[in-house]
C-alpha cells in the first residue's frame, strides 16, 4: 500500500473539510500532554453492519469542536485479547444523502489501553461519521473488535 500522503477533501453540509490520515506510528498517547488529546471525548461505538470484509459502526455524531481528530484507543480482539491491532478507516456521512468519503485505511495497535492512533484530522464539528474496521477472519463467526473512538 502507498503511503499515507494524500489529502481527501470532504464536502460535509455546506463547508468543506481536509481529512488527512496520520500513520499509527505518529500517534499521540492519551495522557502526553499534546494539545489536542485531552480535549477529545471518548465514545464506544456499537457495530452496525458488515461489508467488503469490514465491520462499520453505527453512526456517530461529533458536536465537539474542541477536537478535530478522529483517534482510536483500547484495540482488543474479543476472542483474542492478545490481538490488539487492527486497520480502521473512517466514513465521513453527507447531511444530504451523498455517498461518504472515506478516509485511507491505517493500521492501528493498542499496546496499552491508553496508546491512541489518529484516524482523521481537520474534523470540523457537526459531521457525522462511522468507524470501519477489516476483519481478519469471518469463520466460525466474524470477528468482534472493541475499540474506543476519540472525537
């Protein structure tokens, strides 16, 4: 896969956002004293559907104009909890009804609880948007990730 460099403008309502992944690598750790991480809510999506290999959350509303990311946390595997890696991507929904915009896919790991990985930046308050993550196996039944968004 490329790298993470390119830049998804997203028309949301009637303004326009930039929406530009961050490798997992370049994560802030809940807690590090960065000026965005404390000012994110944390949230605990419930699953919604499944598609293409992927399970999406149900939709969630970011009303916080404090944060302009979209952060992942607590990555666990419910059948494995050694598992704590996962690749998420974010799909930013249209107050009109247009198809979404995705974000790239990143990889994100959770080695401890309060080790956050940015999925999306420049997030302007108001948009409503869904968490995907792939699943690696879909037998014996798909599999169930927890995961902590941060918005």
């Amino acid at each position: 896969m490329k790298k993470l460099t390119c830049v998804i403008t997203a028309a949301l309502t009637t303004s326009v956002a930039a929406i530009s992944p961050t490798p997992a690598g370049a994560a802030p750790a809940s807690g590090s004293g960065s000026g965005s991480a404390p000012r994110c809510t944390p949230a605990r999506p419930r699953a919604d559907f499944y598609a293409g290999g992927r399970i999406a959350s149900k939709p969630i509303n970011d009303d916080n104009a404090a944060c302009t990311t979209i952060s992942v946390s607590g990555i666990r595997d419910a059948a494995n909890s050694a598992d704590t890696c996962q690749t998420f991507l974010v799909a930013l929904l249209s107050a009109d009804g247009r198809d979404p915009t995705y974000t790239e896919p990143v990889e994100a790991c959770s080695p401890t609880p309060r080790v956050r990985t940015v999925l999306a930046t420049g997030v302007p308050a108001g948009v409503q948007f869904r968490v995907l993550y792939q699943i690696d196996y879909l037998e014996p039944a798909p599999q169930v990730v927890r995961y902590t968004v941060w918005h």
